[in-house]
C-alpha cells in the first residue's frame, strides 16, 4: 500500500541556509514524515515537482527540553530530508 506524497513531504524548510544550499548545490530541505524512509522520499519529491532526484538526506530532529512555569516537557521530534536534484533542475517555492 503506497502512501499519498502529500503525507510523506509535510512542507519545505524555507530558511537563508536552505536558500543558499539550493542556489549553489541544488539541494533542498524539506520536513517529511516520521515514518517515511529515503525511497519514498525521493518518489514523492519526483511526483510532486515533477524533478529528477539523484540524491535524499534524512535526519531526526530531537525534541527540546522546555519549560513552562512548573511543567516540564519536550518540543515535538521530527523529521528533516535534504534532497539534492539532478543538475539544472530547480525546484520554485514562492
């Protein structure tokens, strides 16, 4: 059973470092689901922007200790993939 590519690719991280990253090597951050693994990855970036994808990333991003008053908890953990595509191919955002 396959998954929707919207449920595996959540959003792009639009930031200065993942701007620059584009730019110059082609490579692009987005958060994916937690479940997801490279392959299904890379066929739901290829699906959804309709791109060549040579390349995909991942890693877990672990929740962070916070505090509120007297309550102690965590940040949610997730999930980032840094996907590079096929030179020439460009991804466009905005």
């Amino acid at each position: 059973m396959s998954k929707d590519p919207r449920q595996i690719i959540l959003r792009p991280l639009i930031t200065e470092k993942g701007v620059r990253g584009a730019e110059q090597h082609h490579q692009y951050p987005f958060e994916v689901a937690m479940g997801a693994n490279k392959r299904e990855i890379k066929r739901a970036v290829e699906e959804i922007f309709n791109v060549h994808v040579v390349k995909v990333r991942t890693m877990t991003r672990h929740g962070k200790p916070r505090r509120v008053r007297w309550r102690k908890g965590r940040t949610r953990e997730w999930k980032r993939a840094i996907v590079t595509l096929a030179p020439g191919e460009n991804i466009e955002f905005i």
